[in-house]
C-alpha cells in the first residue's frame, strides 16, 4: 500500500437514513480509511452495499449522521453548503453512473467545464480539453452537442471532464459501466495516470467488475455497511492492472469474500 499523506481520512462514519414507517436503515455503520496521496482505490460490493453511500460522503454530495471525514486535512464535516460547493469545485472531480453534461454546451466545452465556470478564455483551456478528447478517442465529437453521442461516448466525455481539472481528489462510480473492453482500459489508464505518486492525487473508484479493480493499489470489500476486508496489489512488481496476473488476484480474491 502506498504510504505517506493521507488525503482522506474517515473516522466511523455512520450514514442511517430513516425510512416512510420511521424505520432506520443503515447505509454505513463505523467505517475507519484512508486513502494516500498517489494512491487509487477501488471499493467493491453487492448493490446496496453502502459503496456509493460512501463515495457521495467522501465527495461532499452527503452529509454523515456521525462520524468524521477530513479531505486534505479539512473536516468537511463542518463546512456550510456553500463552502462544500466551493470546495467540490476545487479540489474534487468526480465520474458518476448518471453523465450530468451540459445539454447546451459543445463536448468540448463540456470538458473544459471548470475552466470555462472560472471565466478562463478558450485559449486557456481548448488545447488540453482538445488533448483528453483525442487520449479517449472523441477527437471527431468536440464540436457535437450531448444529444448527438452514444451512452458510451457520453461516459468517456464525463470522464475527461472529471481528469481535465486535475483534481487532488478523483471519486468515480462505475466509470466503466457503459463501455466496451477497449474503451474500458482507455478510461482505466487514464483514471490511472491521474492518481499516482507524481501527480500526489488521491483516487477512490466503485465498481462491481475485478477487471477494473485491478487497475487499483488497494481494493476493500464493503458489505452492509462496514469494511469487511482488504486485498493489496503489489503494483510495483505487477505492472498498471488490467494484466491476466492483476485480473486473477483480484478475481479469486472476490470470490473468496463471497462478492
């Protein structure tokens, strides 16, 4: 595992949410991480789980019933609505199931959201929103509009616009979902390029697929709410993932823990 600075820190966090008859359902129940500069995680589980639960919290979209989360040393447990907007601006990106694109925007303007939100010039920002399109293979659907894309490229545009402000927090939920083999691992070397000791990021990916998992440093199994167990990749002797080594390890691994 990769060690150092912790950019998230979670101290058990609790989510219980109450029900139309007043019953209590709890999402999340005493969840301790951390996760490090430089560091991807991928958080697997079956559907209600509680993995996206904790993602939304992680990404300030949710507000915990107790418990503590510190992002880059900043208990945004405490911050006001507004102050959590500003702080998703600038210093998260996110990939949800849902794309949320900008229905009167051009793809292209579309990924340079941020830069464009900051009242930057095109000038500023085309060239390296024009850089991801081409790494994703959308260089031919810059001047599109959303309506005009496949569900597919949809995801790939949602996802360059996530990377295109070089976040210090990437959160994505099933990035993957709506992608075939090879544009799968485009996304997944691209999410992984992100996070890694050079750039200092911090990445957290939920995802039900041990293909995407491998591309991970650390993978945690979360069932009923609580972590229930770890598995490690020895990235270093292992390569990026998506290799048949990573696959197997992970594969095996979630069958063990019965996910």
């Amino acid at each position: 595992m990769i060690e150092g600075t912790p950019v998230v820190e979670i101290s058990d966090l609790r989510r219980t949410y109450l029900g139309p008859g007043g019953e209590s359902t709890h999402a999340l129940s005493g969840v301790d991480l951390s996760v490090y500069a430089g560091e991807l995680l991928a958080i697997v589980g079956p559907s209600g789980s509680g993995k996206s639960t904790l993602l939304q919290l992680i990404g300030c979209l949710d507000s915990p019933t107790s418990g503590s989360i510190f992002l880059r040393g900043r208990d945004v447990g405490s911050l006001q609505e507004k102050e959590k907007v500003i702080f998703r601006r600038d210093h998260i990106g996110f990939v949800f199931q849902a794309f949320y694109l900008v229905p009167s925007m051009t793809v292209l303007e579309n990924v340079a959201l941020s830069s464009i939100i900051r009242d930057e010039s095109a000038v500023q920002w085309r060239s390296g929103a024009l850089e991801l399109l081409q790494r994703l293979g959308l260089e031919g659907t810059a001047e599109r509009f959303p309506h005009q894309l496949s569900g597919g490229q949809k995801q790939r545009v949602a996802v360059a616009r996530a990377l295109f402000s070089k976040p210090e927090i990437l959160l994505a939920d099933e990035p993957t979902g709506n992608l075939d083999a090879a544009n799968s691992d485009a996304v997944l070397q691209l999410i992984r390029s992100a996070v890694n000791r050079d750039t200092g990021a911090a990445g957290v990916l939920v995802t039900h697929d041990f293909h995407a998992a491998s591309f991970a440093d650390r993978v945690i199994a979360v069932h009923d709410g609580k972590l229930v167990d770890e598995l490690i990749l020895a990235r270093e002797a292992l390569g990026v993932g998506g290799d048949s080594e990573h696959v197997e390890r992970v594969r095996t691994w979630m069958a063990s823990v019965s996910l």
